[in-house]
C-alpha cells in the first residue's frame, strides 16, 4: 500500500509537553544521583484516554482500552512495509517511530527501515510523518533520547548501532557520523538511552552453543552520549562473557537503578546507575522462574518493565519447546508467566512476590497501562498442547491482568489473535 507523507505537518500539530504519553515503564525518564529529572510529558497522563498497540507481522491494530473493565477493543490497522520489530514514542511530540525488516520473508528482497507516524490525539489515528529511512540490516531495537534529538537503532545481524539525527519537528533525518569506531558486541537486544542523557546501553546477548557452533560471549555495552556521538565504550559483563546473556534493561523511575533481564540465565539483575555508566557488577542477582533451576529446554527470561510507581517490576518467562504426542507437536516442559518483583526502596534488592501464568506461549512482548491498574502480554505465535489423550490448539493471544495495590496481578481474560503466518512482535500503550 501507498504511504502519504506530511514531512510539512504544521507546528499546531505537534503539541507542547503537554500532550502525549507512553505507558510502558521503557519510556519514562528517572532522576539520577539525587537531581531530580522531570518525567516525559507523556508520562503525566495517567487520567487521559490511553489506546493499545499491537504488531502483527507489518500491521499495527490499534485497540480502545477499558483499564477498568480490563478490556480491549479491536478498532484500526495500519500497515507498515514490512514485518513491524520495535517502536518507540517521541518523548514530547505525537509521534511514534517504527523499525520494520523483512527477515524471514526475503523472496523479493531485503527490506529494513524506520519510518515515523504521526498520532491523533483523539483517537490514536495514525498518519505516515516523512518518508521512510532504509536501514542495513534488521533494526531489532529502537530508542529515542529524552531530549527527542536521537533516535538510536540497535542491529542484531551484524550487531551494530546508529544513531540517526532528529529534526526540530521530530522529523527522522541523516546518521550522525561517529568519530569513534563502535564495538556492538554479539547479538544486540536492545538500546537504551540513560535518564540523565549521558551514556547508552547497549545490551548484546551473545548466542548460544550449538551442534556446530561455540558459544558467543554476551555484555552490556556502555558508551558516553554527547551531541549524538558515542564513546569510551566499557564492556559491563561477567568474566569472558561466556554464560551471560542479557536481553532487555529498564530504570528506575526515581532512583539510580537499572533492572536487566537475563535471558539466557532467567535471572533478574540490578545494577547502580552511575552519572556516565553503570556498575561493573549487578547489586543483586534474583532467579525469575517459580522453580529455580528447573529449566527446560526452551527456557528464556523476556521482556523487562519497572511500575510507574517504582515499587515493582515485572519480567515475563517464556517457552515454546515442543514434544511429539499422537503425530503432533505439543508444548513440553516450561513456563510462560509474567513474574513480579517488589523493590526494595532503599536498596534497590528486588524480591520475587508472584509468577502467574499467561496461559499463552512466548510472550515476547507486554506493556503496563499509564495508571499503573493494567498489564497486557502478547504472545509470538499459537502452540498446541497435550490435555489427557486430547490435543489442543492455543492460539496466540493478549492476557490481559489487574495490578493491584500491593502490585500482584490478577489474570482477567485472554483476546486470541489470528496471527496466520506471521508473529506478534511488539505491543504498547499511549496516553493521548
């Protein structure tokens, strides 16, 4: 389909910090080293009208939401040129950044990129803003800096990174030439930019060993951010980086934290945010699954969110390993659950307080609503599972859970979603 363009689009329509908000805890700003920070505009908007995200191979359906009710509305789609992999929101405009690639359906080509869209305040329409930008390779992560001057997109296949230049209007213009060369590391997840705006995360997971293949070291890579450039790199990981394997980060909302996701260990790690980096070594290390140490087969910590309130933080536990059972493929053993951690406020120690199932199978991807009252999980792709002598088909699904006052959450219904052949990717909520 075509996309129109509105590079041009007035100024009026670009609100004040007023305005626009980003529930997921991945885009609040925090304070660091006792200098308070204000949070992004559109983090204050907790009591407006929030609309929910979801990735679906290219189309991103927008739903109502009842944080209430806890329900979902399915209402528009919008598509994108290829498979959606992340999007992040401008940090005081109406505007939303999506990285797109085309890596498992090649036949006519490569195509990768980021494009921008506008959002409508009263509905959460979205309108093409400029013209696609052609990436590489496949743009696993994006991040924007809380200035909204950088957006920053992490490869994961060549691990690399760049930094794109944004204009007054939020506009997605030309790389920012680095002066220093960049070691990504191997496999990068994720990019993060710090609260304070002074250093990047980036987080490589490394790979695991294989029948044919060695183990690749995994690391937390931290460069100083200035005027776009990246620099003095410090690797942060354990020993050779064999064994360490971090997926997704996310900051404390007030306090110098960083919470890491360990998805080749299934561990939460917490480390000190320090004014240009971090720790050497996490503060503290907390198993994520209900029964340490029982891994199965397939067994990986995923994504990573902090409360808006700072008091928990929640990491979701995902498997899809199968077993044959009457000429099928069946779920074996492991588990899919969000597990929920309370925070110490003056240490910073998480404390495993929950798991509770999804009864979905990979959820790669969840957000929390601005009011800190809903979560939503998406997961990959629908599973089979054994039930007696029967099977039966799971599709992929939203689980939608209360949180309530003590930050536990309350299962309250799965939306199934026909993903065909494609996967859910990504979700999220905005405050408009």
């Amino acid at each position: 389909m075509g996309f129109p363009s509105n590079q041009h689009l007035p100024d009026e329509h670009l609100p004040n910090d007023q305005h626009l908000g980003l529930s997921r805890r991945a885009f609040t700003l925090a304070a660091l080293g006792g200098v308070a920070i204000p949070r992004a505009a559109w983090a204050k908007s907790a009591g407006a009208a929030t609309v929910f995200y979801v990735a679906v191979g290219s189309n991103l359906t927008r739903y109502g939401v009842d944080s209430t009710g806890l329900t979902l509305a399915s209402q528009a789609t919008t598509q994108l040129p290829a498979a959606i992999q992340y999007i992040w929101i401008h940090p005081t405009r109406p505007l939303m950044y999506a990285a797109y690639s085309n890596r498992f359906q090649v036949k006519d080509g490569h195509t990768h990129g980021v494009m921008a869209f506008t959002i409508d305040r009263a509905n959460g329409n979205l309108t093409q803003f400029g013209q696609p930008m052609a990436l590489p390779s496949r743009p696993i992560n994006i991040t924007v800096d809380r200035a909204g001057r950088f957006l920053l997109v992490a490869y994961n296949q060549p691990s690399g990174l760049t930094v794109l230049r944004l204009g007054a209007n939020g506009a997605i213009e030309a790389p920012v030439e680095q002066a220093e060369t960049i070691d990504a590391g191997i496999y990068a997840h994720q990019v993060r930019v710090a609260p304070s705006g002074r250093f990047v995360v980036l987080v490589t997971r490394g790979n695991d060993a294989t029948p044919t293949t060695p183990e690749d070291p995994g690391a937390i890579k931290v460069f100083r951010f200035n005027q776009g450039q990246l620099s003095h790199e410090v690797s942060v990981t354990r020993g050779n980086g064999l064994g360490f394997g971090p997926r997704h980060v996310d900051f404390h909302p007030t306090k110098p934290w960083m919470f890491v996701s360990m998805e080749r260990n299934n561990q939460l790690l917490t480390y000190a945010v320090q004014p240009e980096g971090i720790g050497a070594a996490p503060l503290f290390t907390k198993d994520t699954l209900r029964t340490p140490g029982g891994i199965a087969p397939v067994q990986y910590a995923g994504p990573i969110h902090v409360h808006p309130n700072g008091k928990y933080v929640y990491l979701a536990n995902r498997s899809d390993s199968t077993v044959d059972f009457a000429g099928r493929k069946v779920h074996g053993a492991g588990e899919n659950t969000i597990a929920m951690f309370t925070i110490d406020p003056k240490s910073g120690e998480p404390t495993l307080a929950q798991t509770i199932e999804t009864n979905t199978f990979h959820n790669r991807t969840f957000s929390i609503h601005p009011n800190g009252r809903m979560l939503v999980a998406a997961s990959v792709a629908p599973l089979a599972v054994r039930e007696g002598d029967q099977v039966r088909n799971v599709a992929a699904g939203l689980s939608v859970f209360g949180i309530g006052k003590d930050g536990k959450l309350s299962f309250a219904r799965t939306y199934d979603v026909d993903v065909g052949s494609e996967a859910m990717f990504w979700c999220g909520m905005v405050a408009l």
